[in-house]
C-alpha cells in the first residue's frame, strides 16, 4: 500500500485518485485559513514553485477539526488565491483525527506516527513528505520552518 492507493475530493468538487501523482516528490499537508501557522500557505507555494519542475508538489487538505477553517471550499479557494496567489493543488475539507479521519491521513499517520503515540496530528500544518514510490517519509510538526523540510525534499528530488 501506498498513497497512490487513495482518492480525494479537490476543493472543486472531482474526485482525484492520488496515483496521478505517480512519480512525484509529495508534501501533504492540513491547513487552515484562520491559524497563527496560516502565513506557511506562502511558503508553501514558494517552496512548490521552486521545485515543481523536478517533481515536487504540494497537496493541501482543509481541516477544520482545530476550529480554525470554518469556511467553505469556494471561500477558502478564493482566500488562498487572493492572499498566497496559490497554485499547489487544494482538496475538500477532511477530518484527519477521529472516527471520520480521512482514509489517506489515517495511513499518513499510521506511516509516521510522530511523537504522538496515538499518531493523532496535534495541530493545523502537519506535513508528510512522501517519496517518488508513495511511501511517506517524514512527518514534520507544525511549526517546523520550509527550510527545515526543504534540505531533505530537494535529497528525493
């Protein structure tokens, strides 16, 4: 199993099977639009425009399970484009705790766990860098920096 094995719904509504991303490096992440972490939606974009054209992309999923992304998918497409001038790929909202956890983020979190013993994602931002096989990689915390993740990213590319 990997996470060519999974679908989800874009922020547009189409199903999208993960396995048309075969062969690129992932980095999977939740995200909200009303969180102290919300400027990483920058980042994020600069990092995904920066190494797009040697495989890189960036997949947000919504989440409003902290309480901090109560919108709608067309509101909060239009936040990101208006405010991040987003480009990487945005899916519908998801759960990725709880007895309604997305199936990708459950297998992400069953992959890497991270220091949760549970592997319950702590908060808005968690991401999980995927290599070119759909295997995740790395789980990294919330705050971790863009350039934390970037040096071993561009190792996969």
């Amino acid at each position: 199993m990997n996470v060519y094995d999974f679908s989800a719904r874009t922020i547009d509504g189409v199903i999208q099977s993960l396995a048309d991303y075969r062969g690129n490096v992932l980095l999977i992440v939740n995200v909200a639009s009303y969180c102290g972490l919300t400027p990483q939606y920058g980042d994020l974009e600069s990092l995904y425009r920066r190494y797009r054209e040697r495989g890189l992309v960036v997949l947000g999923f919504p989440s409003n399970q902290f309480n901090q992304e109560p919108d709608d998918e067309e509101t909060i497409k239009a936040f990101c484009i208006r405010t991040y001038a987003i480009t990487f790929p945005l899916f519908a909202k998801i759960e990725v705790n709880g007895p309604n956890t997305h199936p990708l983020f459950a297998y992400l979190k069953a992959q890497q766990p991270g220091s949760s013993p549970d592997g319950e994602i702590k908060w808005n931002f968690t991401k999980f860098l995927v290599n070119r096989n759909g295997i995740p990689v790395r789980r990294y915390a919330p705050t971790d920096t863009i350039g934390s993740i970037e040096r071993e990213l561009v190792e996969l590319l």
